[in-house]
C-alpha cells in the first residue's frame, strides 16, 4: 500500500509540474555600435532552452550628434517535464 501511495504522490506532482505556466521574461543590451551588436548581445543572454518571443530596439541619441542602440529580447520557457518515479 504505501508503495501505491508514492507512485499515486509522484503522478501527482508531476501533473502539477505539467500545470505550471510557463515563464516569461525579457534582457536588454545596448551598443554604441549598431543596433545588430545590440541585438546580438541581447540574444546572447537569452537563457538556454528558452524561446525568444519578440524583440524590439530603439536608438538613444546622444550629446554631441551620437547614438546608442538599445536593444530587448522577450523569452518564455517551459518548466522541465517532470518524470515519475517507475
């Protein structure tokens, strides 16, 4: 019987870890160089197995007739499948 129980828990939570939502979140980097370099950089931070969603870049203007680029990358990732005891 308690065996049952810890296969029942385990079922259990891995249909509440199937339940969360997934995540959401955004980075940002700026570049005085372009706004590819900006974009890139931005990109580069994107955690792994995450998927970018969208994106968007702006250019600063600066004192002096200059520019900085700054660029975002929206992300969402996805709580790893939970795999049940056996």
């Amino acid at each position: 019987m308690p065996t049952m129980l810890r296969s029942f828990g385990g079922l259990a939570a891995a249909l509440l870890l199937g339940a969360l939502p997934a995540r959401a979140g955004s980075v940002t980097a700026d570049s005085i160089i372009d706004r590819d370099s900006a974009l890139q950089e931005a990109t580069s931070q994107v955690p792994d197995g995450a998927t970018v969603t969208g994106s968007r870049c702006q250019e600063i203007v600066l004192p002096g007739n200059s520019f900085r680029y700054r660029c975002s990358v929206e992300f969402s990732t996805t709580p790893p499948a939970a795999n049940p005891a056996p």
